[in-house]
C-alpha cells in the first residue's frame, strides 16, 4: 500500500481520476467525497464556496445533521475558517488546516464554531481550495477527535487535489451553463419565455423571447426579477428565499405566480427545478422560470379548442388558463367572475372534453400544443 500517514495515495488517485464523472452528474458529489474521506481517513466532507455559503451544497451524509445546525444557527455568517482561511488560500495556500488558524489547540477549542462542532466529534479540518471560473471554492474535510489532525506528510500527499478540483470544476461550470442554455433555448423556439435562477435568486440567464416580454411591468434589475405588482413581487420575493434555505431545491412544490398588469392579460410564472448537468454547484442554477404571456393567447388556439370540443368561447379561454397551472379560484379573480362561474364552466369543460380533473385537461391540452 502506498500510503503517507493515513492518507492512501493509490485509492486517492483512482478517485481523483474519476472526479470527471460529476461534470455530467453533479450528483455523484456525495459518493465521490465519499471515497475521498475513505482514502484520507476523514469521517466527512462538503464543497463550500468563499464567500457565498447556502445549505445547498454537495455533502456526504456522515456531516448533514452537523451543516444543517452549522447553518441554522447562522455559524456561516462569521466562519473563522472562512474569515482566515480565504486569505491565506488567495494568498497562495493551496491547501489550509487548523494549524494555519490559530495559534494554539487551546485558541482552537475556544472558537464558537469548534465549540459546536464538538457536538458531534468534529475535531480536525482541511480545506482543499480550488477555482471554479473566478470564485474560490474549498473542499472541507472533517475529522474527529479519534482520527486526529493532518500531519504534514498527509497535507503533502493532498497536493494533487486542488489542480484536479480546478480542472473539474471548471469544465463543470462550463457544461452545467451549456445545458441551462440548451433548456432557455429550447424553451425559446417555441415561444415560451424562460428565466434561469441560482440558489441565492439571482438571474442567470433568460431567453429572447422574455427579453422581448420585459416591460415597466416585468423586467431584470441587478440580476433579480423585478414585477410591479406588489403581490406577485412579494411572492418572487419568497420563492428566493426558499431556494436560499433549502438543501433540495429539486423538492421544491411552488404553485404559479401570477403577475397582474395594467393595461393587459396576467403573466403567470411556472416554477420548474433544474435538474442534470445544469445543477452544476459551481453554476448555481436551481430553477427555471417558465413564463405564459396571456396577452399573447393566439386566437386560432381558442378556435381550435371551440371547433374540436365544442366549447364556448368563456369555456375556451378558462381551459386555456387552466392549462397554464393557475387554480379555479385564481382564474375567478383574473376574469373577474364569480367562483361558483368557474366552476360550473370547468364542469361544463370536463364534460365536453372527456377528462375529470386538471390535471387530464392540462394532459390534453398538452397534447394539442
């Protein structure tokens, strides 16, 4: 076995050689931490960036209830390994320990972070530091108490990782961006809007076709989604503040929002997780925002539904809202009709077109786009 200390170079080199795996799955993170921890005698680990630490973020099981508490009780906003370690990392530190930090074990066991860190045993750390395009990322490795910290011939023996992170990494970011802009595009050719969110709410990308829908009423301001209407504006608002505090965003159930405008049709937004490469961490990404302009309904659309299934034209336009995910009591308000009005036209609607529910209608209305 060619090993320094409890470090195994070989099976660490075997798996630093299939880090290329996560590029097309970024969830194969966890398993290949995994594998990491084994070969370098550490019980867990998790990639964080710099400056930019949400509880979404790759992480093998033996550390998530320690993370989930370390970002519930906010030990993110002030990481001394965070504060201390990032200049040492930019200033040529490739790779970064307790000893680097403090100047005794006992200056060590006094940090808040360490201090709750002992609740499970944490004891020892190294973060590995690496480049994703611009931004600076740290693989955290965590030790116990048992296993002790990392010795000098071990720090060696992870001299490897940080050019293999980088080169990861960064081929990841360019691939994840790749197949985002495959979505937004795709999405594009048939005249749907799409816009693009990262886990902190920012915009990352959008499509022609909501460019070409942004108005006073709708827009991007600053990387964020601006909507006049308080309350749709509130709800953009909330939905950032789910994909910051979420650890699955894939998990994620948000019901449509609906953007009222002044002088024309609502736009509702449909929110869709990302999934695929396009989950790349060092991306981002975590939701797409498909947006269905009312105003831009094509009236041979409710024609055809008229001549296919016999409906009304109130029939027609009610299916057509209903398909884009809205409920009977949100498309009440939005034509301005009474509830008991939208329910007995969705009666009328079902009957027509054969179905018994939504979410057959919206299957068959699917179907005839």
């Amino acid at each position: 076995m060619n090993a320094l200390g409890v470090v195994d170079i070989d099976r660490l080199n075997t798996v630093t050689r299939r880090l290329g795996e996560a590029v097309v799955d970024p969830g194969r993170w966890p398993l290949l931490m995994e594998e990491i921890c084994s070969a370098v005698g550490t019980t867990g680990a998790a990639l964080l960036q710099s400056d930019i630490r949400t509880p979404d973020v790759p992480l093998t099981p033996s550390i998530g209830e320690f993370l989930k508490s370390y970002f519930d009780n906010n030990l993110h906003v002030d990481d001394v390994r965070a504060s201390r370690g990032v200049p040492l990392m930019l200033g040529g530190h490739a790779i970064v320990t307790d000893q680097n930090l403090f100047g005794s074990q006992q200056e060590m066991l006094r940090d808040p972070l360490y201090a709750h860190a002992g609740k499970w045993d944490f004891r020892w750390w190294a973060g590995i530091g690496f480049k994703a395009g611009s931004a600076l990322w740290a693989l955290a490795l965590q030790r116990t108490s048992r296993e002790g910290p990392f010795e000098a011939l071990e720090i060696r023996a992870l001299g490897s990782l940080p050019a293999r992170l980088t080169e990861t990494a960064t081929l990841s970011k360019a691939v994840g961006r790749a197949a985002l802009l495959t979505s937004t595009n795709a999405l594009d050719l048939v005249r749907r809007p799409a816009i693009a969110l990262s886990q902190l709410g920012f915009v990352i990308e959008f499509n022609r076709t909501a460019a070409a829908l942004f108005d006073d009423e709708l827009r991007v301001r600053n990387r964020r989604l601006i909507a006049r209407d308080r309350e749709a504006a509130s709800e953009i608002d909330r939905l950032g503040d789910r994909l910051r505090a979420s650890s699955d965003t894939m998990a994620l159930t948000v019901p449509p929002i609906i953007v009222r405008r002044r002088a024309l049709p609502p736009v509702i937004i449909q929110v869709l997780p990302v999934d695929g490469a396009a989950r790349s961490p060092f991306l981002g990404a975590r939701a797409i925002l498909v947006l269905n302009d009312l105003a831009r309904e094509q009236r041979p659309e409710l024609e055809l539904l008229r001549q296919l299934f016999n409906v009304t034209a109130a029939e027609a336009r009610l299916a057509r809202l209903m398909a884009s995910g809205v409920s009977p009591e949100q498309a009440a308000e939005m034509i301005g009709v009474a509830r008991e009005t939208v329910r007995n036209q969705l009666r009328a609607i079902f009957a027509k077109t054969g179905t018994h529910r939504q979410s057959e209608l919206v299957a068959l209305l699917s179907r005839l786009d």
